[in-house]
C-alpha cells in the first residue's frame, strides 16, 4: 500500500472552481467566509493565487486545520460562526479588500443574501456572495455599490458587488 498524500495548493487550484478573479487586481487582502467545504476551491484558491494574504473562517475545525498545511504560511485560519466573526471585526473596525461568503445554497444561502451589509462592510473593494437563480430578484444591494453575477454552474452564480468603478455592469 502506498504512502497517502495530502492536497497541495497545486491540487486545489487544479479543482477551482469559476471566480471573477479580474475583480482581485489589486486586493492585498481578503476574508473567506465558509471556507472549509471544499478546501477553498470555489474562492480562497483564487485569493492565493492572487497574492492575496487572507484569512478562512468556517466552523469546520478539522477542515480548517486541513487548509492551513496548504495554504500560504501567512493566512489566517479563525475557527466559529461567520457570522459572529464578521459581527466582531466590524465592531473592531477591521475591513479586507475581498471578501467571499461562499455558503451552501438554501436557506444559508438566503441568510448570507439577508447580510449583505455585514459583509460589505468589511470590504474596502469586493464582495462575493454564493446565489442561485431562484434568489436573484430577492436581495437588496447596499447603497454605493454596483453588482453583478457571474456564472460558477448552471443555476449557481456569484453575485459580485463592488464599490465604484470596479466593477464592469450593474444588475
């Protein structure tokens, strides 16, 4: 029996998934909301192959813990709730350059749409949020930024959002 190997960030950004990545041109930062699932395969891939240093949230410890042998040594990796995190950073005044709320379609799903203006507060550029067609008339945009989706598979996009002329359209 052969000796068992673990991912590499090789491995993962062979699994990426589609991203809006010419949205990150100059984002130095980032916070990766749900990050655990997948490995980071739908955004925190995007974000280190963008340079970016970032920190992964997820109430996935070992999954986490997964994540920071084959991630950048410099990201962090914040174990509980998203939304109790991003609750503390904003009362701590903390923002990132991007931040990603990748979560499972459903009624997380709606939540993450309902906290759009959680998370664009802690975004200085973007923000990307999991949504599927049957919620895209559903959600309210935050005042002062522009949006659009960006196709992931067929029904899943993400709904990008961000401040000024970063973006290239608006919904």
């Amino acid at each position: 029996m052969g000796a068992v190997t673990y991912p590499t960030l090789e491995h993962v950004a062979m699994a990426g998934r589609p991203y809006p990545t010419h949205l990150l041109e100059g984002c130095e930062t980032g916070l990766v909301l749900f990050a655990a699932a997948f490995l980071g395969h739908n955004d925190a891939i995007h974000f280190a192959m963008a340079g970016m240093r970032s920190f992964c949230v997820d109430n996935d410890s070992p999954r986490l813990a997964e994540m920071r042998d084959i991630y950048p040594d410099d990201w962090g990796f914040l174990y509980g709730d998203a939304w109790d995190i991003a609750e503390r950073d904003r009362e701590h005044g903390l923002t990132y350059d991007a931040v990603s709320a990748d979560t499972w379609t459903g009624d997380l799903m709606r939540r993450s749409l309902d906290s759009l203006d959680l998370w664009c507060s802690l975004a200085r550029k973007l923000v990307t949020v999991t949504i599927t067609d049957d919620a895209i008339d559903t959600y309210r945009k935050p005042e002062g930024w522009r949006s659009f989706l960006f196709l992931r598979a067929p029904g899943v996009y993400w709904l990008a959002l961000s401040r000024g002329d970063n973006a290239a359209g608006d919904l």
